[in-house]
C-alpha cells in the first residue's frame, strides 16, 4: 500500500498553521493547480484534488484533530469521519465541488475563472442542511459558437419537491422522534484504526441529522418529498470559454429533502474538434496548400476565417512551412477584450498528375537549376 502523503506537507503549512494560513495556502495552490488553468495536466489535476483534500480535513478543528493524533488512518478505518466517502474514495469531481462551495463566491476566485460558482448553504454547526446533490452536465460547443458566445437550451433529469406534499415527504405534516439516534440527530461509532478504537461522530442517516421523520409519508413520494423529472435549462456561454471551463446555475440541481435548497448544475464545456482550425489558447492554427508558382512568384490566396474569407497576400519566395499571421481573426479572450490571431502555415503542394505541357515547364526549370 502507497503512503498518503502529509496534510500539512501537501499545503506547505506547517502544523502549528492558524485557519486562515490554512486557507490562504489552499487559495494559492488552487489557482495554481485549478484545472481550468492547467486543461489536460493530470499532474496538475492531482495536485488541485489533493490540495482540496487536505484542506477539507484541516479546515474543520474536529477533523484536524483526529487527523493529528491518528494521522490517515482516523478517515480510512470504518468510514472516517462522512463528508466525501470518509475521504477515502476523494476524486477530482469531489475536489471540484468542494472548491466551488467554499470558494464559488469569491470575487477573487470569479475573476480568474470567469464565472460564479455554487453557493454554499451551511447551518450554523457548519454541516450542510439536507441541501439537494449538485448535478453536472457535459455541453458540447463548436468554435464557431465559442467564438460568438451562445444561449443553449438543455435538458436535465433531476429531482424536484413532490406536489402532492410540497417536498416535505408527509401527507399531514406529523413529524415524530428518529428511533434510530433517539431524536439526537447524531449517532457515535466505535471504528478501529491502528491506534486502536475511535469513537466518531456523525449525522444519523435515517433523520438526516435533524432527529425526526415524517409519522405519515407521503403515497406520492413514499416519504422522500422529490420526485424524478426532466426540465429545460437555459444557460449562456459567454465568448472565449475552453475544454474543461464550467459554469454554475445556481438552484437547478436537485432538490433538498424536506424543503431543504436546491443543488446547482454544473456545465462543464467541452469542444468539438475542428475540421481546419486547431486552437491554440485564443490563437488559431491552419493549414494551407499553394501552389509551387505562387510561392516562387507571389500573389494572393483566399482563406477561411471564422469571420468569412480573406485574401492573403503570398511575397514571393515563400518556403514551404512558412507561417503568416492573420491579426485578430483568432478567438476572443475570456476575461478581456483581447482577441487572437489566426496563424496560417502554407505548404507547397505537388501535384500527382501534370498535364504535358506542365512537364515541359518544369522541365525547363530542372534545367534552370530550380
């Protein structure tokens, strides 16, 4: 078995760090490692996942201390401490949502990503109340609609509040006492790690930490208040957006249990594949063929941009390879109004087929020595 590495290694803090050096230490290592900066490093992306896992431990002082007196092994025994699987099972999807909720707000965070992200709705203990799971979604674009920006209407299937009970899961509205945690709210644990026994605590799952459940369930719903249902999203996509960029739409992800809010939808862009351009951040690359007259004497050729065609203009004795710049016929910045350049790079192209009378011009040239 691989060792985990050191919490406190992994934030470069050390373990006398206060909160906010703990939170000033993840903030700089997320927009480090975020991976909307860092689109395709899968070294970057573990480092943003382990990052946010630490941070999630060491934020909150009752995990920090387990976590300091049992090390690893007190969220790897029996379940650890709830929040994402006892961290045991921590991926990228989770490092995201955590990032997003705690940070999704943030001025800071909004202007280097781009967009807002979810909120976070906490109770004053600081757990989340009965709040419905986030959704994501994957949203195909062309380049040509992430040039112009574009509205897109999408469909989700998620879970809404039942009507028959307006999402509170009781015909009446009769609550009773959880006879799982006696009305408490919270159950203990005796997990072993190797240090030996743990007690842990966590919110009862039957009651969802709020000590009661409903004494006549609702028929519609059978208790749970939601229901299944497919619903039209509308989302923009502002100009400029790249693979693995996500925009969050607050209250469209499924709904809380028992009246509690709504989840948020995630839109995660990714980007068809162009037949002539390849992108290269706000820079677009393309191909031309010319021909070997026109690189040897010079002159104009037509080609396509994403704003329509453009003549450009060929100097002669241009090599094959050569590359020409096209200012501002690239892809608008996202953040800015700084827009790319279309580079296009030429090759001469031989024909298979000649005619005779091509032969014989050639040949002529052979002779000439070119």
């Amino acid at each position: 078995m691989s060792m985990k590495a050191d919490y406190y290694e992994i934030l470069e803090v050390t373990k006398t760090a206060s909160e906010d050096e703990i939170k000033t230490a993840y903030r700089r290592l997320a927009i480090k490692h975020h991976p909307d900066k860092n689109p395709g490093d899968k070294t970057a992306e573990e480092k943003f996942r382990q990052a946010t896992e630490a941070y999630e431990i060491l934020k909150d002082p009752q995990r920090r201390s387990q976590y300091d007196q049992f090390g690893h092994a007190a969220f790897h025994q029996g379940g650890g401490a709830g929040g994402f699987g006892g961290f045991g099972g921590f991926d990228i999807s989770d490092a995201l949502r955590a990032f997003m909720s705690d940070f999704g707000g943030d001025s800071m965070f909004s202007d280097l990503f781009g967009f807002s992200g979810g909120r976070s709705r906490r109770s004053s203990g600081g757990q989340r109340v009965l709040r419905g799971s986030d959704l994501q979604i994957r949203l195909l674009l062309t380049l040509e609609e992430i040039a112009a920006g574009v509205q897109k209407t999408i469909k989700v299937k998620r879970k809404d509040r039942c009507p028959e009970c307006s999402g509170s899961g009781s015909r009446t509205g009769k609550k009773q006492s959880c006879s799982a945690c006696g009305g408490n709210g919270r159950i203990r644990r005796v997990a072993a790690s190797f240090f030996g026994q743990v007690i842990q605590e966590s919110a009862c799952p039957d009651c969802e930490g709020e000590g009661y459940t409903v004494a006549d369930p609702c028929s519609a719903c059978g208790g749970s208040g939601l229901f299944s249902k497919e619903a039209t999203v509308n989302v923009t996509i502002p100009a400029g957006v790249s693979e693995g960029n996500y925009i969050t739409i607050p209250d469209q992800g499924d709904a809380g249990r028992k009246g509690g809010p709504s989840g948020d939808l995630i839109v995660i862009i990714h980007e068809k594949e162009h037949p002539f351009f390849q992108r290269h951040g706000i820079d677009l690359l393309c191909e031309v063929d010319i021909t070997f007259s026109l690189a040897a004497l010079g002159g104009f050729k037509e080609v396509a941009t994403l704003d329509g065609k453009v003549s450009l203009k060929i100097p002669g004795g241009t090599p094959s390879e050569k590359i020409f710049r096209l200012k501002d016929k690239g892809l608008p910045a996202l953040q800015n109004r700084e827009r790319g350049d279309q580079l296009v790079r030429v090759h001469i192209h031989t024909p298979e087929r000649l005619s005779r009378n091509a032969k014989e011009l050639l040949e002529r040239l052979r002779q000439e020595g070119l």
